[in-house]
C-alpha cells in the first residue's frame, strides 16, 4: 500500500481562490464591485444567477437555494463527489501546487516551551486562583 503523503489545507485554500476553481471548470459569474462573486450555484446547477456568493476575501460561498456553503475545499468535494481529503489533492494536481510531504505538519502559531509568553493551563481538576 503507497504511503499517504501530507497535504495541507490551509495552504491550499490560501493559494486558490474559489474565483480560481470557477474559471477553471468554465462557470459564468459576475464580480460585484465590492469584489464578492455571484453567480448560479454548480452545485446543484441552479438557474438563478445570484443565489450562489462568495465571502469578501473569495475564500468561501454560500448558494442561498441549495444551502451548500463552505470553502474550495468544500465545493471540490461537493462537484466531484470525493471526500475533502481527495478535493485537496485534485486542487495541489490541477493547480500545480507543490505538495508538502513532510510526516508532521507544522504548527502554526505555535510558542517554544521555555517561552513566558506561554500560555499556562491549569491541570485537569485544578482550579485556577485569581488574584
């Protein structure tokens, strides 16, 4: 059995748009001025040309007949059928995204250990005092 290599999906939902996926597939929307895309929902092949939007940032929809909504992950498992896991890998394949194969993913935010700006939480049945 091969060996799963590691996809990030926050790299792959910063690095493509939903603007990006409805060009590709060749689906017709209109730009807002405010930057925000309408168009007829791909998901369920609506017929009304604003009930499916985009967030401000481009990020993530919402189809307002269907009531579909999430990111481009979400909308690549919903028009091919596949779990998000197999959405991420055809998105790194059709937008030649490099693909990250390290064992762990890396943390993000993460503070080192010996750090005082270290965020402390009290053990499991401790209550914490303030003062």
């Amino acid at each position: 059995m091969p060996a799963k290599s590691w996809v990030s999906y926050a790299a792959v939902k910063d690095a493509v748009p939903i603007e990006r996926l409805l060009e590709r597939i060749g689906h017709a929307f209109t730009r807002r001025s405010d930057g925000r895309i309408e168009a007829t929902c791909p998901i369920h092949k609506g017929t009304h040309a604003r009930q499916f939007k985009t967030t401000a940032n481009g990020r993530g929809f919402k189809c307002f007949a269907c009531g579909a909504k999430g990111n481009v992950l979400d909308l690549v498992a919903a028009l091919e059928g596949v779990e998000i896991r197999e959405a991420a890998l055809r998105l790194v394949e059709w937008f030649g995204l490099l693909r990250n194969t390290s064992a762990q993913p890396e943390r993000r935010n993460a503070v080192p250990a010996g750090n005082p700006r270290r965020r402390r939480t009290p053990a499991k049945g401790v209550q914490s005092k303030r003062v």
